[in-house]
C-alpha cells in the first residue's frame, strides 16, 4: 500500500507516464482524452472562470454539477464526428458528464492548490467497474478524492447538499484503488487505469 503521505509523488511519477491516466495540470493546449478516444483541447483554462468570481483554489462543486448536463447524444454533437474538440464547445453547449466535471474541478482546484485528474475506473457494490473521471484535491497537505458526477444527496432542484469529497488514508498499488474511511466508501471503488 501507498500511504497518504507518499501519494503525491506518486500520483506526479504517474502524470509523467503515458498514456495519461493522470493528469497533474491543463494549460493551454492541454489535451484529455474522453473514454470513447475522443480529446478535448483545453483551448480556455480559465473557463472555470465564467461559473463565478471564487478565491484561487475554491473549487464550485456544485455550480460544476448543475451547469453541465448529462447527455451523450448532446455531447457527441459537440464532436461533430471529430475525434478532438475545444473543450469550451462543451462548456457552452451545458453538456458534460464525469470527464467534463473533472476537467472543471482540475482547472479551478489547479489555481491554489495541488489537484490531479483521473482518469480510472468506478466500481459501485463489487460490481463490474466503469471508465470513470475524477478528480485528487490537496487541502493543507492531505488528499481528497473528488467526484463531481456523483455527489452523495441533492435536493430537490438538483442543489448538491452533500458533495463526494472523501479523504485518502492511501492505494493499493497493486490494484490502483484509492483507500477513503468506511463512513465514505458508501458502496464505491474508485481505482486508476
């Protein structure tokens, strides 16, 4: 097991490696690659910008949640059957799932903070894992596993009351899988490619 402590320079050894399961930043001409192979090219980073005025490392979880909508067909339409588009077409067109929201927590949680992408799996009640997006926020030197897709509850006009921002005790190396508190797992695994 990788512990909590040694997780950053593990997670930055793996953003070196290709290909990226890990990203550690997104400039400008960044690009991330959606799990159907298709990229977006961050072609605005500080797109994040538009969702609000936040203090450098504030990361509006919930403001990322409600903006960007769930739509395959939609997001499939901003591709326009190319295998690359800006990243800000998706933005502006208010479709995105896990990948999209990641890259948004990323780019706002980059400004103050250390922050990674993951592009991993998610695997929920032991069943079969899914291509997942999300992300590793550092606050004050400790770890926090990030899943803006899939926030714990929301009311009922979509407002996130309880965020999956899960603290990182730390991996197994083996298999990839992060390690939260009990109280946190609430039936999920969340691994690296």
């Amino acid at each position: 097991m990788i512990a909590k402590n040694d997780l950053k320079p593990y997670l930055e050894a793996l953003a070196k490696q290709e290909p990226k399961s890990v990203i550690g930043r997104l400039d400008k001409g960044s690009k991330v690659q959606k799990s159907w192979g298709l990229f977006y090219e961050i072609n605005d980073p500080n797109i994040d910008r538009r969702l609000g005025d936040f203090p450098e490392g504030v990361v509006p979880y919930g403001l990322i949640h409600r903006v960007l909508k769930s739509s395959r067909g939609e997001i499939m339409e901003v591709f326009n059957g190319s295998p690359e588009a800006p990243f800000s077409k998706a933005y502006e067109a208010g479709v995105g799932e896990c990948l999209e929201k990641a890259i948004l927590v990323q780019l706002s949680a980059q400004r103050g903070r250390e922050a990674f992408l993951i592009n991993g799996y998610l695997t929920e009640d032991d069943d079969v894992g899914t291509a997942h997006a999300y992300n590793i926020v550092f606050k004050d030197g400790k770890a926090f596993l990030v899943d803006a897709q899939n926030p714990l509850a929301k009311d009922s006009t979509d407002k996130i009351t309880h965020p999956y921002i899960a603290p990182i005790l730390g991996i197994e190396e083996d298999s990839g899988d992060f390690m939260v508190p009990q109280e946190w797992r609430q039936g999920r695994t969340y691994s690296i490619f």
